[in-house]
C-alpha cells in the first residue's frame, strides 16, 4: 500500500549538516554585472546574477594559485619551510608586489602571506615556477586541475590575474575554489583575515576592505581590471553560519565595498538554516511483510539542513513516500521510499529513506502463517 505521511513540527529539533538544492531567490537587485551569494553549510545559492559567465577575474583568480599551493602542502608534498627561487622574471613583475629579491630564496610559508595578504603578483610566479618548470607550465596545470574541480566557465594563462586573454573564471566557479579553500584547508584558511604582512622591511595591509569594516569577515580576494571593473570574493560567519559572495563588475573601490556589505546582510537577515533530520536517527517505523520483524526503523543516511527564506520557514511541509508493507528480506542501507521537503521559493528536495536493519525473509511455514494472519487482521497481526 503507497503511503504519504506528514511530518510536523520537524524543523529546528535536530543539528545537521548536509548540503541540499542550491536555488536562487531571484528577488533582490545587485548593482554588480556578476554575482553570487551561497550559504556554506548547504550549498543553497541566495542569489546569483550572470554567474556563469567567463569573465577576467583579475587578482581573484589568486585563489586558484594559492588552492595548488595549499593543496601540496596538504598532501605533504611541501612544507611551510620549503624555498623556492626568485627568479629575473618575477623581481620584474609589475603591479601588486610582495618585494622579493632577484636571486634570493623565499620561504613558502612568506610566500602564501605574500599573495594572500598583500596580492603579490611576483610572489605568484615565484610559487608557479617552483611547482612547474615556468609560469605556462603552472598555468596548464591549473586548467587541468579546474576541469577536475568541476570549474565550468575557467580558464588560465597565468598565476597572477594579470589580463591575458585566456584568463577567465566565473563568479560561480570563484565562489566553488573559495569554499575549497575554507572546507578543505582550515588549516591554512586563517592566513586570508591577516590584516597586515612585513616582508622585505615594507609592510602593507590586506587590499579586502571587509576585514576592517563588516562583523565577521574573514576572506577572501580583491580583484581589478578595466575590462571586468572591480570585484571581490568575501566570506563572513555570523552565529555559526557561513556565507560565501562574489561580486565583479562594479565601478568603483567604494561600490565593491558597500555592495558587498548590503548582499552580505540581505542574506544573513533573510534567510536562515534550519534542522531537520540526524543521520541515523530513527525517522518512521514501517511495516514489513513475510520478514522475522513486523516493523523496521527507516533511517537517513546524512544529517541534512535546508537553508530557507525565514518568511517560507512557516510554510515548508515535510512528508514520506513509501510502500507498505516492505517485502523482506531486506537489507540495512537498503532505499525503501523517500523524505519529500517543500517550501515556497525552494525546490522540491527528494532525501532517499534508508531500512535501519536487516529483517531476514520467513521459511515457507512461517510466510504461510503470517500471509494468513495479515489477510485475517491486517499489519497489525505481526
């Protein structure tokens, strides 16, 4: 027999965190050409604007360089106190500088400081020359590994940022490195909230105007070109909850910041997560038919949060589809019907029910007996 159950009063009874549906709310106006604001924890998208158009990212695209470098420390294929060379080529790079010296060796631990903190273009090629044999080597290994990250709209011809026509990336695909960078590395993340570095005896401050001014802010990455205007990746935590935003396209260093903050409160104030279920926690307890247990725990297999419009909080119905009674033998893990979650604003979300336990099929007496006994009574006999 198919069954739907409604679950009420299910929401904010229990801690989790799955990410589920990233869904645009579409109804809120960013003067940026290209955005995109993400809780964390879920995934959910709040709002985006063209996000999946290439466009330059300037120095934002420092994420990149700097995920390579965190992720061969990770694996302990380098260490904080490693050198690499500095090269000609590097003490030459124009624009943002760390001032590294010509034929000097640089620590890697200064090196990330150099680039996170004050976005030094020849502290990127130092890093990509000591990864690879030269900055084009590094940069085609940057494409590769955005191919394998999922990084749809990206492409690289440098380590920098510095505009080449090869260099693009999406606001999506910036708000993805970002969130490895933060999830993957906690480690390392803190470096991006350092607000000033000395190095070489010249000491500037972190170019993200958000460390000094909004509740919360610890990263991410400034970012200019004339092409694409000014952008920012940023990320805050207010009271345990992350949001991540990339903006660009903006036309000027004051409209970077204060669009920054005004999308930042939008989506803390708006919207909010909230708790649904615990992985393995007993959901429902369903019948069985023809199995050494009348009644079995249906489970989940993840904790599972939904980001939710506070407004549509009141309105979100959770109901279970399945078929009753569940043929045994059945499997613990096994699929045997759904969680189904609607909310206004919010696509339908679909969360697989689990069998809590192996129930073994009866011999052939005890089918005999039981099929009887529910045809006589129902589910209940059992």
């Amino acid at each position: 027999m198919y069954k739907r159950l409604k679950l009420a009063g299910m929401a904010g009874l229990l801690f989790g965190a799955l990410a589920i549906l990233p869904v645009s709310a579409g109804a809120f106006e960013t003067a940026a050409r290209y955005a995109i604001l993400i809780d964390q924890q879920t995934g959910r998208v709040l709002l985006e604007k063209d996000a999946d158009t290439p466009t330059s990212p300037a120095s934002m695209s420092k994420l990149m360089t700097v995920l390579m470098l965190f992720e061969r420390l990770g694996d302990g294929s380098l260490s904080m106190d490693d050198t690499f060379p500095v090269s000609e080529k590097a003490w030459r790079m124009g624009g943002s500088k760390m001032f590294v010296g010509v034929n000097t060796r640089v620590r890697v631990e200064e090196l990330l400081r150099g680039i996170v903190v004050q976005s030094g273009n020849d502290a990127c090629i130092v890093v990509a020359e000591g990864l690879a044999s030269s900055e084009t080597a590094f940069a085609e290994m940057m494409n590769t590994r955005a191919q394998e990250l999922g990084l749809e709209n990206s492409t690289f011809g440098n380590a920098t940022g510095w505009p080449h026509p090869d260099q693009k990336m999406s606001t999506r695909d910036l708000a993805k490195v970002a969130n490895r960078l933060i999830s993957d590395f906690p480690q390392y993340y803190p470096l991006f909230s350092e607000k000033t570095y000395t190095y070489n005896g010249i000491r500037q401050g972190n170019r993200n105007p958000l460390l000094y001014r909004y509740d919360g802010a610890d990263g991410l990455k400034t970012g200019h070109t004339e092409e694409s205007g000014y952008g920012l990746v940023s990320s805050a935590v207010r009271k345990g909850r992350r949001l991540i935003l990339v903006v660009n396209g903006l036309s000027s260093v004051k409209q970077r910041s204060r669009e920054s903050e005004r999308l930042l409160d939008w989506g803390f104030r708006e919207f909010g997560n909230y708790d649904l279920f615990r992985a393995g926690d007993k959901i429902v307890d369903a019948a069985v038919w023809l199995g050494s247990e009348g009644r079995i725990p249906l489970v989940i297999a993840d904790d599972m949060t939904l980001t939710l419009a506070r407004k549509a909080r009141k309105k979100m119905k959770v109901t279970i589809e399945l078929v009753e009674p569940i043929p045994a033998p059945i499997r613990k893990g096994q699929e045997v019907g759904q969680i189904v979650i609607r909310a206004p604003e919010t696509n339908e979300v679909r969360v697989p029910l689990l069998a809590g336990a192996d129930v073994a099929r009866l011999g052939l007496f005890g089918r005999l007996g039981a099929a009887f006994s529910y045809l006589a009574w129902g589910a209940s006999a059992k």
